[in-house]
C-alpha cells in the first residue's frame, strides 16, 4: 500500500502558502480525428511528466484535462468533456485513455469552450498555474472560410475575453500549435499565450510533447520564483517608469536589470521558434474581444507558409504543364522519362511557364530559386542523368552545383509576418532543451511584464 501512496503523490514535500512550486497543471486538448499522436504521446507519458516535474521542482501537482471538439451539427459527441483536478496520476492517465481523436467536422473547432472550462476548475488560490492548449485548428469566428460557424462560437464564447479572465487569474497560458495545420493562425495563438505571459511552442513531432511540458513548467515555476524575489523592486522600478512616462520596451529593460543587478537566474526551455512576433504583440494590445481579433487577423499579412524544395532531377507532374522548357520531358503520374540538366517545376494548382532555371514546388504556386534545386517524383526514380538519386524526407541542405538526391524540406519559416528573411527550421533545431541558472533574457523579462500588468488590476 505505501508503495502505491508513494507512486500517486511522488513524495510531496510539505509547502507553504503562496509557494512557487504549488502547482495546478490543466491540458487542453482538441480531441478531434487529427489529434490520435498527440493524445497517445501525453498518454504514454504522463507519469514520467509528473515525476519529473515533482523531482526536479519539489513540487506538489495536481492535474487536470479538458477535451473539446466542436458543436452540432460539426460533431455530434460533445463540445467539451472536463475533468477537474486530481493529485492521481493513475487517474490523469485514466481519463486519458478515454480520450479518443474523433470527428471535428468543419475546418475550426470549439476552442473557445475548451478555454471557458478552464475558468471553472478548482484552482488552489496560492498555486502556480498553466494552462497547456493542444491545438491544431482555429477557434470558430477568426477565419469565415471553412468555417460553419463564421460569426463564432455558438455558444457566445469570446476566446480573447476568456484569455484576459485567464490572465486576470493568474493563469498562464502556453499555446501548443500543432505545425503544419496551425501555421495560418499562429500569430492569433502566440498573442492568446503572450497576453497571459506565456508562451507559443510550435510542435511537428507529437514524440517531444512531454519534453515541453516538462521544460514549459519548470520554467514558469523559476518565473513565478524570480517575481516573488524582486516583487518590491519590479513594484518600485515600475512606478518610477510610468511617473516618467516611458513605454513598455523600456520597462521590460528595467525589469531585466533588476535580476541581472541581484544576480538572479531562470530555468530556460530552448523554444527559438516561438518567439513573440510584433503582429502577435500588436494583436494582444488592440484585441479586446474576437471581433477586434478577425477584422485585424483579416488585414494582417499572413504568416509565411511552408514551402517544400527538392534537388534531383526528375520532373514529375499531375497534369501536363501549359508550357515546356527545350529538351525537358516531363513525366506525367510516375512515366520514366529522361531529362537534361534543367528542369522545371510543378504544383498542385495551376502550372505557369517556367524559365531555363529549376524551381522550387509549393503546394498551390511555384517560386523561382536558384539552380540545380528541382522538382520531385512520388515514384520510382526516372531514367535520368547520372548522379541523380531517390529522394527522402528531411530538412533542405545546401545544393552543390549538379545532379543531387531529392529532398523534401521540412518547412521554411518566418517568425509571424514579421521577418524579412525565413529562418530555415527542422526538427533537429526544436530540441526544447532546458537550461538551468541562465542568465534572464529579454523575452522572459518582457513575460514577466505581461505578469506584473496581470497582477495590478
């Protein structure tokens, strides 16, 4: 029996009210029939979550689970299933177990009510508290297309109110997009996490979920410490500021003095691809309610889309293209063919005429970029120039000049629609590594502003 107690309560330590490491911990997840890895990996792994947030935070963590879907007539199982804390993890992982990807109907889904369930749980008033949202589709009224409820939730849930109530609560929200079904609306959901202090995570591997769990906590845990450590410093350097009449970059500065002049550090989880872009900062600051969201979501610039590139040379296509280069015979649905040096692109949309110079493929329209990258086949490889290889799937490279195996890129990103310049991104780059007794960095101090602005009203 003891070995059981100590299995579910994982040697909690006695802690005091108002301590850091009281942790209330809430999963959010869209439970429709894209979800199955994601619902399987934080399954699979909840016990070592919980035991390694327990061993390395001393924490005493409770659990709870909202599932949401959509509503009738998008999906007629439920619209939301909520399961409020436990100090279990064997019933954590029980609910889990029930959980099954199913249904979802049109292209949004009940995001809003997965967010306004997290308002009635339980919540220990001197805990530390997050919300993890698992999320791979918008919530309804942001983007009229694909949408059957275009005006929003038809229950009257604004998601941007209920974040603000969230934030007033001291609840903090990190936003897990699933990538690359998420991408068009990641500026949306990096302002939903920033107007709470938290953070967007962008996932494209369901196996790194418990990773980011893990490193997500531990460094809200280590922010939530750093606050109450200079509580009276931030409370004064701030006043002073808004007597001066500076604006918040200023008063982030400020902030991140104060921990570097007390020799403060954080926990850090590597997350480079989620930094908050200016879009997603601008939409916190205007957006009080979804109205003022979708008509500044629709006259945004839209977040770069992934582009996928390839390097051999066999051109492929769907159909025949309007128009051929000299000398290159496209092959139409796996035709062996051969082909010169050159080569030309193809797309899932329309074929416009390509110049002497290979192109890149995008699902939908195709780009010019520099020679030697070519199209690919979803066949055998085609009788072609020496050199030339089968194609995998992993993150581009540099192309030397000439033939090269296929490639299809992971994706192409930029941060929101911020950056001028895409900022190449594979798995191999999304580690989520935690580092311990780092140095405060401007994006942590300018979360803990978020915090502190949370926590004045």
């Amino acid at each position: 029996m003891a070995g059981v107690i100590t299995m579910e309560k994982v040697d909690r330590p006695e802690l005091a009210k108002h301590e850091s490491s009281i942790l209330d911990l809430v999963f959010v997840m869209d439970c429709t029939s894209s979800m199955t890895t994601y619902i399987s990996s934080a399954l699979n792994n909840i016990h070592a979550i919980v035991e390694e947030i327990v061993v390395s935070e001393k924490s005493d963590i409770r659990l709870a689970l909202v599932e949401y879907r959509d509503h009738p007539p998008q999906d007629i199982t439920f619209v939301t299933r909520v399961h409020d804390f436990t100090a279990k993890v064997s019933e954590m992982r029980g609910w889990l177990q029930q959980c099954q990807a199913y249904g979802g109907g049109d292209q949004a889904e009940a995001v809003a009510d997965g967010l306004h369930a997290v308002l009635k749980l339980s919540w220990r008033p001197e805990s530390t508290k997050i919300c993890i949202l698992i999320a791979d589709a918008p919530p309804h009224g942001l983007n009229s297309f694909g949408d059957g409820f275009p005006n929003g939730c038809p229950n009257g849930l604004d998601p941007v109110q209920i974040v603000r109530e969230m934030a007033e609560k001291h609840i903090t929200l990190y936003s897990v997009g699933v990538e690359p079904p998420i991408t068009p609306y990641r500026d949306f959901f990096m302002s939903l996490a920033y107007t709470t202090g938290g953070q967007y995570v962008p996932m494209v591997n369901a196996q790194l979920l418990a990773k980011v769990i893990i490193g997500g906590v531990r460094e809200e845990i280590s922010l939530e410490r750093l606050m109450q450590a200079a509580e009276d410093d931030i409370n004064r350097e701030m006043k002073q500021a808004e007597a001066e009449g500076v604006d918040d970059k200023e008063k982030v500065k400020r902030i991140n003095a104060i921990f570097t002049t007390k020799n403060l550090f954080s926990t850090q989880m590597a997350n480079p691809f989620g930094t908050t872009s200016c879009t997603a900062k601008a939409f916190s600051s205007t957006c009080h309610n979804m109205a003022q969201m979708q008509n500044a979501f629709s006259s945004a610039p839209q977040p770069t889309q992934r582009t996928f590139t390839t390097t051999a040379h066999s051109p492929f296509s769907f159909a025949a293209p309007s128009t051929t280069v000299s000398g290159i015979t496209p092959s139409l649905f796996g035709t062996p063919s051969t082909t010169l040096p050159s080569s030309i692109s193809f797309s899932f949309g329309p074929f416009s005429t390509t110049a002497p110079v290979t192109n890149s493929s995008i699902f939908g329209t195709s780009s010019i970029v520099a020679p030697n990258v070519s199209p690919f086949s979803f066949s055998a490889s085609s009788n072609t120039l020496p050199g030339t290889a089968s194609f995998s799937f992993r993150a581009p490279t540099a192309i030397p000049s000439g033939n090269a195996s296929l490639t299809l890129a992971t994706s192409t990103y930029s941060s929101g629609t911020d950056s001028s310049l895409a900022q190449s991104r594979t798995e191999t780059n999304m580690t989520y590594d935690v580092m311990e007794h780092a140095a405060v960095n401007e994006e942590q101090a300018d979360r803990i502003y978020q915090k502190w602005q949370n926590r004045k009203k």
